[in-house]
C-alpha cells in the first residue's frame, strides 16, 4: 500500500461550519477569515491527509467576476496557497484547487481561447503562491478540463485534471455525456501527470469508474468521492455514510489502481483519519 498518497476531504462544508453563510463567496475568506480556513487545512493535515488542497476552488476570473472580486485573482490564489502551507509545514504537498467556470463553451457563453487564459491567469498565481502541484477538479466538461490541464501545465507544476461522472444511466458520463475512457484520452493529450474523478455520486460509484480508467491509462489516478448520497434534512444536505463505511471503500479503490484517495462533498477529517487507519493495518 506504500504507493497510495491521502488527499484531504470537503472543505465547503468545514468553513459552513465556521460561520461561512450561504451565498458568500468562500475563497474570499482567505483575505477575510485567514484563521478559519487555515484551522481547516490544519485538521486534515492532522487527520493524516498527506496532500492538502487549497481555498481557490472558484478563484478564477470567471467565478470571481459574479463576485465583483475578478481584481482579486492574484490576491485570493496566492494567499490561498499560502495558508495550505503554513499548515502544512514541511510534511504535507499542498495541491493548488482550479474549479470550473461555471460557463459553457457550446452554448457560446465562453470561448476556448478566453477558458485558457482565465485558467492560466489563476494557475500563475497559484504557482507565484508556492503550490507544490496544481488540480483541475470537479469539471462537468472533459473538453474545459484540458484546457485547464493546458493552461496548468504552463507553469511547469505537476498537473492532476479530474471530472465528473454523474450523468447518464449508470452514472458514468459528464454531464457533456463524455465517458471515463474518453476524458482519460483528453486528459492525457492536454499533458496530465495524474488524471481521476472527484464529486458527482457517492464513493460506491468510483469504483467501476476508477477500474475503467485503470484498463487504459497506466497514469496515476486520483479518486475522491462524495460520502454516499445526500438526504434533504429540514432543508438541509445531510449524507449519512460514515467514515468507516467510506474508508472501506476508499481501500477499495486503492485494490484495483487509485493512488490517490480522498473525499469530496459530505467528507470531514473524521473520514480521513478512517482511511489513514485502514490504510495502516493493511
């Protein structure tokens, strides 16, 4: 098992539950509330998370625009990656987030040319940050998630690109209706050091992803999945999995090919920990 690295877990719902209210934009927190964000990387980096992500996830150009904060690219990436590392120290990798646009390029919204630059934008100032390595995450488009690895990749850090798969009938598309063989074959052509798939469904379902992207990639993958599926709770998300039943899963994954394991949405220190001590008496 020495060749599995353990990721971090959610961090959406670590700064909701520091006080971070809904419809505030949470990378802006890194210039607001340094304290908090950084008290969530210290957790995981103490639940045993080898690799820790940063607070940058909608800190593009493109994202922060709907904030009237697209002046602050440089400012929210650089300090985003700074705050990762200082709870780091020098024990931990700190990997720089890159989330999606939130526009699409088929429908005209954006052009490619336009989701490059952007993309580079923040990937230069995620690199001026010090990150060890940047990942392009959470990306409903394989085609916007190689442009992003593209634009990652100019920086001469590593790059990690992932997508999500929850569209279709086995929940094994993007939402673009692209199929894990296919984005692997995108990904890999737009210079990924390390391709996988985070979000979109519960962990169960990356199982017969992270096999399909086995078969035709001997690239590193990285696999993070959502802990189970939600429950509306007094109109409230609610996931019941707990961190025993993840962490089962998550060794799961590292049996047939996952090098990297972490969680996504509904994921705390608490399953991180879980998986660092399954990972341990194996």
């Amino acid at each position: 098992m020495s060749n599995t690295t353990i990721t971090d877990g959610g961090w959406g719902t670590q700064l909701q539950q520091r006080g971070l209210e809904l419809g505030t934009h949470p990378d802006v927190w890194n210039l607001t509330n340094r304290g908090k964000v950084l008290d969530v990387a210290k957790c995981y980096v103490n639940a045993g998370s080898q690799i820790i992500l940063t607070n940058t996830f909608g800190a593009s150009r493109f994202v922060l625009a709907k904030h009237n904060l697209a002046d602050k690219v440089n400012e929210i990436n650089q300090t985003g990656v700074e705050i990762s590392k200082e709870a780091a120290g020098d024990k931990v990798k700190v990997f720089a987030s890159m989330g999606p646009s939130g526009l699409m390029i088929m429908m005209g919204q954006v052009t490619e040319q336009e989701l490059f630059d952007g993309f580079q934008e923040q990937a230069k100032a995620l690199a001026a940050g010090g990150a060890d390595a940047i990942v392009v995450e959470t990306m409903s488009d394989a085609t916007e998630a190689a442009i992003a690895v593209r634009a990652a990749k100019t920086t001469g850090l590593p790059v990690v690109g992932c997508v999500v798969f929850d569209s279709g009938k086995d929940k094994d598309r993007t939402m673009m209706g692209q199929t894990p063989e296919q984005a692997v074959e995108q990904l890999t052509a737009a210079g990924a050091d390390v391709i996988g798939s985070n979000c979109g469904q519960g962990i169960d379902g990356f199982i017969p992803i992270c096999k399909r992207m086995r078969a035709v990639t001997d690239l590193p993958l990285w696999m993070k999945g959502n802990a189970g599926l939600p429950n509306f709770v007094d109109g409230k998300t609610v996931y019941t999995q707990t961190p025993e039943q993840f962490a089962e899963k998550a060794i799961e994954l590292t049996t047939i090919g996952a090098n990297y394991i972490g969680g996504c949405c509904g994921t705390s220190p608490e399953f991180i920990m879980a998986i660092a001590k399954k990972l341990q008496s194996k």
